[in-house]
C-alpha cells in the first residue's frame, strides 16, 4: 500500500487506493474470510456486492467498503472490530466521497516563519505562515490548520507528537500569495523536566495536512524557559490518586462511547419514541447502563461522533487511556 500520506481518502480514512478498483465480492463472503458476523440491521440500504478490504489497521480493525456509483466515487463503509467477540461488520449509515491524498491536498502550501521570528525569545510562543503559493485559489474541503512545534537535538529528524480535534484552528480559502497566520502548539520532547538548556531544533508540522517545515528552527533554550514549562506542569498535575480517580471516569465516558456506537439503532428508536428530552437521556441511560451525565453525552454527541470512520480513533484513544492509567501504578 502506498504511504498514509500518498494515500486516496473516503471521508477522513486514508486507504488502500488499489482497493478503489475491481469488482469485489458480497458482503457476505467477506464476512465469512474475515470470520465475522455482520449486524444485519445496518446493512439494510447497504450494496450486496462490491465489497473489498480497504484498510487494515495495527489495532486490529478492518474497514470495508462498496462503490455506490459507477465511477466509484461515492462509497458505503463498514468496520470490524478486533474488541468485539465474536467480530461484526457493521455498515455505516452514510455514503462517502473518494476525497484526495493529504500530499495533494496540501499541494501549493508552504511553512514560512514571519519576518520577526528572531524576535520572540520563547519558541513557546511563536506563530507561523502558511502560504498559498500556487498560481489558483486554495480552499478547505474539511482541513483544519493545526500546528504542532516538536523540539529535538540538534541535528535530529525522527520526532512523535499527540494532538486532538478538539484543538484544530479551523483552515481558510488563501488567494495566490495570501497566507494564514497561525500559532504553534509547542510540545516537549519528553517532559518538562527532561529539557535541557541550550540549543534545540524546532520542528513543525500542519498535522491535518501532513505540511511540514522545510528546515528545523533553531532555537536556544535557557534555565528560566525550562524553569516556567516545569511550573506550569507542577501547577496542573495532579498527585497520582486524583490522575488515576480522573482518568478512570474518562475511561468510563469512552467506553460509554464506544457502546453507544454499538447500540446505535436502539437509542436511535429511544429518541424517536420518546417526548422529552429528559425521558431520552433516562432511556438512554437505560440502553446503555450509564450515568444520566454520560447519557447526556451520548443524546448531546453529533452523528459524525458514532459514525465508523470515527470509531478508530476512538478506540485507540480509549486504549491510549487505558495505559497512562496502568503506567500510575
């Protein structure tokens, strides 16, 4: 398979774009290789045929799919997830469009500091262009411009950062010439009390788009830098009884996530049968065997938030839940 970042997109999941092509098989028959069930009440308006492997993940899920259209433009998709025992492929209520790969879309955008970056002393606040240098109009279609800074050594290239959707600054249509100016989301390389003071290399990436910098910024760290990101860290950590106490409810609330996109067709009739929000919640509550605040969540949450091709992310951060809790011991 071509790299994520090459990769042709169906709604915000990149896949295999050798998928896209042929003929595929039923549903059925791919259940079957895949040794899963399917939850027949998704698949009512679902292709019978068609349906191939479209992308296999390290966790474990699989996602499926089925043209709708004879250009293969438009898609039904379907999930299995490894959690579920035994695995079922549900279909997913929406139809999708073949979207292009995250190189091409970002086709035209460049990174460039502004003139008086020099200026700023601390690489926590600096900020960064992104320029239209393409000879049309560059427009959004769902990106957002999101920049996450990651400091290293001097001289080194492989860096890991985390982000959230929740903190995506969304993108603007740019003229040729025309650029956004946007802040950088600094992130230590490892905690704050594992910095260094002297010289770092900045790194920044547009995380939606895959838009990097050209060339690292050098910057310098100083004791009173390292000094303020220890403060701030000691300020909002809390001891390792709250942290664990805090992180067992958002463990909590995500599985209630994750159920709620299982019984998505029952709460579906909940709210559809009852007269009141306050009786949709308790019904809610009820299907789910949760909380009224988590019910609330649920019955509050947009259909983009149960929908499959958000249902990995979910699970992984669930799982990325699950072992900061386990590291506290």
């Amino acid at each position: 398979m071509a790299s994520m970042d090459d990769a042709p997109r169906i709604g915000d999941l990149e896949v295999d774009g050798d998928a896209l092509t042929g003929d595929g098989t039923t549903l059925s028959e791919l259940a079957d290789e895949l040794a899963c069930g399917i939850d027949e009440t998704t698949t009512a308006e679902a292709p019978s045929d068609g349906w191939r492997v479209l992308r296999r993940l390290e966790s474990g899920a699989v996602y499926l799919g089925s043209p709708v259209d004879a250009d293969h433009r438009t898609w039904r998709v379907a999930q299995v997830h490894p959690g579920e025992q035994p695995p079922v492929v549900r279909v997913h209520p929406d139809t999708l469009l073949v979207r292009p790969s995250r190189a091409e879309r970002r086709q035209g955008l460049v990174l460039r500091w502004p003139s008086f970056v020099e200026e700023i002393a601390d690489p926590m606040q600096l900020v960064i262009d992104v320029v239209n240098l393409g000879h049309s109009r560059w427009s959004p279609e769902g990106d957002s411009f999101h920049a996450i800074g990651a400091l290293t050594e001097p001289g080194e290239v492989t860096f890991g950062f985390a982000w959230m959707s929740s903190a995506q600054q969304r993108a603007v249509p740019l003229e040729p010439g025309e650029y956004a100016r946007i802040p950088v989301h600094v992130q230590d390389r490892a905690t704050p009390t594992e910095l260094r003071q002297g010289p770092c290399d900045l790194h920044v990436v547009v995380v939606e788009l895959g838009l990097r910098l050209a060339e690292p910024l050098r910057v310098e760290l100083t004791a009173e830098m390292i000094a303020r990101q220890v403060a701030k860290r000691n300020r909002h950590r809390p001891d390792a009884a709250s942290e664990r106490r805090a992180l067992d409810r958002q463990i909590d609330d995500e599985r209630v996530r994750v159920d709620a996109r299982r019984s998505w067709a029952a709460i579906a009739d909940v709210i559809g049968s009852t007269m009141s929000e306050n009786e949709s919640i308790a019904r809610i509550a009820a299907v789910l065997d949760c909380t009224t605040e988590q019910a609330a969540s649920v019955y509050d949450s947009s259909l983009r938030a149960v929908g499959r091709a958000d249902a990995d992310r979910r699970d992984e951060q669930l799982q990325d839940l699950i072992r900061r809790r386990d590291a506290l011991g």
